[in-house]
C-alpha cells in the first residue's frame, strides 16, 4: 500500500509455492528500503545481504528488484 501523503509504501507477498522478483517502485527518489523490519537498500546500494551472489537487490528501472524471494515478507519505505 503507498500512501503518497504519509510518504509511505508497504507490501506484504506471500508465497506462491517458488521463488519469484518483487519490485518496490521508488517513485524516482532515494529510498532506504526495509525487508521484514531490516535495512536491505540504504538508498545506493545493497546492506545485511546473504552471501548468496545473485540474491542482493538491484534497481530496475524506477524500482528496486528482490530476485529469489520465495515465502512471505513485508517490503517498505518510509520518509
């Protein structure tokens, strides 16, 4: 959910039974970008990312790409 007032986005997937990307739109701004509570995007680059090559996320266009997420988690930005 993006409350474009608050300055907010919140997204919660749940798992589809595999691994799949999520895409967190930025709306063209710096965003630090949380995951389950944690600091994944500090707003350059990746942080408290597994060692697994290939599973950090990276920007895609206007958004942020989760490549390998499989079960549920909560995505989110804030001011």
């Amino acid at each position: 959910m993006r409350d474009r007032e608050a300055g907010t986005f919140v997204l919660t997937v749940e798992p589809s039974g595999g691994a799949g990307e999520v895409l967190v739109p930025l709306d063209g701004e710096r965003r630090r970008v949380a995951v389950d509570g944690v600091l994944r995007w500090d707003g350059d680059r990746p942080v408290h990312t597994s060692a697994e090559r290939g599973s950090e996320p990276r920007l895609e266009g206007d958004g942020l790409l989760f490549p390998g997420v499989e079960g549920p988690h909560t995505f989110a930005w804030g001011p």
